[in-house]
C-alpha cells in the first residue's frame, strides 16, 4: 500500500494545469498526458490538483474515472471543478452538480459571479438568486461529504464596480460552508498594492478564509499571489510553468521557491523542493514546450553567470551573484564563456569540467587570449560547453585531440526535371593509418556531409554507431566588408544518455559545418572512452 502523506492544511499549495493551464493556445492534453503531469504534481508535492470539469467535455469525465483507478496520490488531493446551480433551479436536482459528484473527486471547486454586471448581463439573473446558487450549490456539496472551495470569478473588478456586493458574494460562500473562498484576478490586470490592499479588506469585512487566483495579464501574476499571502490568504492557486489562457496564470514554481525560501513557509514535504527544477522540464516535455531557460528558480539559465566580473565574485562566494543556492532547487550553477569572460570566468569554468587551472597562471591566460580570440571570429562558446572543452583540452595538451584527420570534402546538389533535390557529399579523411574514402546522401547537404563521414568513421569506431545529430542552427554574422559576412553553425549531439552542442564558424554554411561536426564526433569519441593518442 503506498504510504499517503497530506502537507499542512493551514496552507494550500493549490495546481490548476490540468484545467486553467490547459487553456493556453498549442497546449492539447490527452487523458493519458493528464494523469502523467498529476503524478508529476503529486511527486512535487502539492496540495490540491484541479483535474478538469467532469460532465462538461468527455475527456475530462474520462480523466477522473481513469484517476479512481489508476492515480494513488501520495500527497495531494484531486480536485473536480464546475459551476455553482443554474439559475432558477435546485442544486439537488442539477445535472452539473451531480456529474462533479460522481467524479468521485473529495475536493469540489465552483466557479461563482462575483461582478455584478457580469450577474445580470452573463447569467441572466438577479443579484439575489445568484447568491441563492451559491448558497444552496455550497450547501448541497457540503451535504454530499464534499469539501468546496469557491472561485469567485472576475473579484477584483467586481470589488472596485460594486464593493458591498462583492463582499456579500464572499460573506454567503463561507456561511454556507465553503473552506476556502477564492480571489480571482480573472482578467489579470491587477497590481500588488491593489491586491495587498483588497484582500486585507475582504477578510476583515468577511471572516473567511481566502484564496488568490492570479493571471498574468500585466506580468504580475507571482508578485500579485504573494501580496495577497502577505494581505492574509492561505491559499495559493497556480499552474505548472505559468501555462494558462492568454498570457498565463501565476507560475507554481517562483510562488512555491518564494513561499518556502522567503517567507519560510512549510508549503511542500520534507525534500521535496529539491525536485522542483526536474519536475518543471517534466511537465513540459508533457505538454511539448519548451522548456523556458530563463524561468526563475528552474531555467537552464537561472543560475548562469557570463560576465568576467561576476565570475570573479563567484570564485569567492556564489552567493555574492545568486539569491539562493541553485541545489536547493534541484538545479546547478553554470559559467558562460563568452568574449566578456576574464580569469575567474575561465577558471570555474574549466573546474565545472574537472580541469584545474587555478595553479597555471599562463595557461589560463592562454585560454582566456584564445576564447576571445575565437569569439571575434564569431565563434560562441556559451552555446557550445564542447567546443569550449575541446579547446581547453588543446591548450592543456599543446595540441589537438585527433581521432581522424581529414584531406578533403565535397558536396553537390542537383535538380533534375522532376524538380526533386538530390545532395550527395564524399569525404575523404586519416583515421589509425588508414585513407577512408566515402559517399553519403542526404536530405541536405549537411546530412549528406554527416552520413558519409559517418560510413567513412564507423569501421574504426563503431561506437559512432549511437552518435546522432538532433539539432542544428544556422546564424549569419554580419559582415566587415560590404556583402561579406561569415556562418556560425552550432549543432547538438547525443550518445543517448547526454547532449552536447559544437559550433564552427566559416564563410559558408558547408564549411561552418564541417567544423561543428569534427567537434561533434571528436567529443563523442572522447565521452565515448577512446584515446585519440592510441
């Protein structure tokens, strides 16, 4: 049986992906995709997962008959959402409150009106039977075993049309029996102060407990949860990655970082944190986004410092350039070598990859003299940790890892009277005393190239057999001299179990090509074990 462990209920950590994250145009989640992201959330250790509207679509009725079976959440409880009673009927008798019901979720969010024209002029009714359907929908699921939670639609611009109405909206949800009552920035164009200042109010004119719901209309959907925790709420709702309709919702991961590293509130269980950067890319290798590099707390690039100054701070405490420590959220510190690099740059740089330069003054400032060098070129090695290993392993050596030497390539592409493209590349290269001649034919003339170097290298070295090229990015770099102008090629490879990327840089795409590709199957070669000297 697996052991279940519920966080603290005078917090709630509260994940609407699977519903309001949903929302966000490209993003289209199969059932399968749902139950895989709210394991991922379980994992992380929230509070409350909102899984969708049962009885609305048939994909989200699907989701929770499939998650009675087949979820066993550990640490949060699934949640089913829906909408207070149709006007001028009965919550027992409503065919909507029923389906929530009989999702056999224990946790029950509906959506109410808290905007008085949004009242008259979307539902249809008076402001009297919409409390009504508040009050009788709370009291139906409450008498059903359910715990509610009520998200008050539009709240904020309701407040500031018609306060007193608003505030009774509120008022009749927790005396009707609703745990939480939830503040919704629906159209986002709140601002901290605002919402510091509103929920202040509502709880002291009201007594209940609130919520926040924040969109990110004005970028403000984080900075807007955490004033309103400030103003009283305990309770948070957020989607993964900041996912959700228009611009997004408040992201779960700066809020969740803010609450426990800031305030010092206990919000996920013990250990959990750590998880949070693996979690993020998870989820949205689900949905088939990319992750974002320069998200807070969990992008590739959060902790990654470039400029030479920095560096030197770093080298004496990374907590002089960082807010936090990067582990303590499950992701890493990294140094950027670029133009702008200096010593201390260089130096930790080389000690991430297991060199230790610190005792060989000239050295590194050999190193430091060649990536500058290079970059004037075009060269980037920021993007392209290999290239940059390749070259330090060259100045540490005093000369270049060799596994193959090359006398010449040549790629053709042809038409023919079909108009279909043919490109065809022959390559000519040394490996162990042997001359290797081979042809290769591809969808390009980069694949092309790569394919007969491939058939010309693999007899030697087999284990080239589980190289593979999965991207590939061309740049023109402007000229000095009227057209002139030069192609950077950057070019990622795995082996299967890890990614680099190379770069070249030449004055057309063939030839930056070529040298992106020597590192390429060079680095791989290395990682692969072989000795170059042997």
């Amino acid at each position: 049986m697996t052991e279940v462990s519920r966080p603290n209920d005078s917090f709630h950590v509260f994940d609407t992906t699977l519903r309001d994250g949903a929302q966000r145009e490209g993003i289209n989640l199969t059932v399968a995709d749902k139950l895989t992201i709210a394991r991922h959330l379980d994992d992380f250790g929230v509070g409350f997962i909102e899984g969708g509207w049962p009885g609305a679509n048939p994909r989200d009725t699907e989701f929770f008959a499939r998650a009675a079976a087949e979820l066993e959440l550990r640490h949060a409880q699934l949640v089913a959402f829906g909408a207070t009673r149709r006007a001028g009927g009965k919550a027992a008798d409503d065919p909507q409150l029923a389906a929530l019901v009989n999702s056999g979720a224990p946790v029950i969010t509906l959506v109410a009106k808290s905007h008085d024209r949004h009242v008259e002029l979307a539902l249809r009714t008076t402001l009297d039977e919409n409390l009504e359907m508040v009050r009788d929908s709370v009291t139906h699921l409450r008498a059903q075993g359910r715990r509610v939670f009520i998200d008050c639609e539009h709240f904020f611009d309701g407040y500031k049309a018609n306060r007193e109405y608003a505030l009774s909206v509120v008022r009749t949800a927790h005396e009707a029996g609703a745990d939480v009552v939830v503040l919704c920035d629906t159209n986002g164009g709140m601002l901290p102060a605002e919402v510091r200042e509103i929920v202040a109010d509502v709880i002291e004119r009201t007594g209940a407990r609130l919520g926040i719901h924040a969109q990110d209309d004005t970028g403000c959907a984080v900075a807007n949860s955490l004033a309103a925790v400030d103003a009283g709420a305990t309770h948070v709702q957020c989607t993964a990655n900041g996912y959700g309709e228009r611009v997004g919702n408040a992201n779960l991961f700066p809020v969740v970082g803010a609450l426990e590293l800031k305030y010092g509130k206990r919000v996920l269980p013990e250990g959990h944190l750590a998880e949070m950067t693996r979690i993020s890319h998870a989820i949205a290798e689900v949905v088939n986004l990319s992750p974002s590099t320069h998200q807070p707390y969990v992008g590739f690039s959060a902790f990654a410092h470039k400029a030479g100054l920095h560096a030197s701070a770093i080298k004496v405490d990374p907590d002089l350039y960082q807010h936090i420590d990067p582990e303590l959220v499950g992701n890493t510190m990294r140094m950027l070598v670029s133009d702008m690099a200096g010593r201390a740059s260089i130096e930790l740089k080389g000690k991430e990859l297991g060199y230790d330069l610190s005792a060989d003054r000239d050295l590194l400032g050999r190193v430091v003299a060649k990536v500058k060098e290079q970059e004037n070129l075009g060269y980037t090695y920021e993007a392209a940790d290999a290239s940059f290993e390749l070259l330090l392993r060259d100045e540490v050596r005093g000369s270049r890892d060799r596994f193959f030497t090359l006398e010449s390539w040549r790629t053709i592409s042809e038409q023919g009277p079909s108009g279909l493209a043919g490109n065809e590349a022959t390559v000519k290269v040394w490996a162990q005393g042997e001359r290797r001649i081979a042809v290769g034919e591809g969808n390009g003339p980069v694949d092309a190239l790569d394919r007969a170097l491939r058939t010309a290298l693999e007899h030697i070295y087999p284990q080239l057999a589980g190289l593979e090229l999965v991207d590939y990015k061309v740049r023109i770099l402007e000229g000095q001299h009227g057209t002139g102008s030069k192609t950077r090629v950057l070019v990622e490879s795995t082996d299967g179990t890890s990614t680099w990327s190379t770069v070249g840089v030449a004055d057309n795409v063939i030839a930056a090509s070529w040298v992106a590709l020597d590192d390429a199957y060079t680095y791989g070669l290395l990682r692969a074990g072989l000795d170059p000297m042997a």
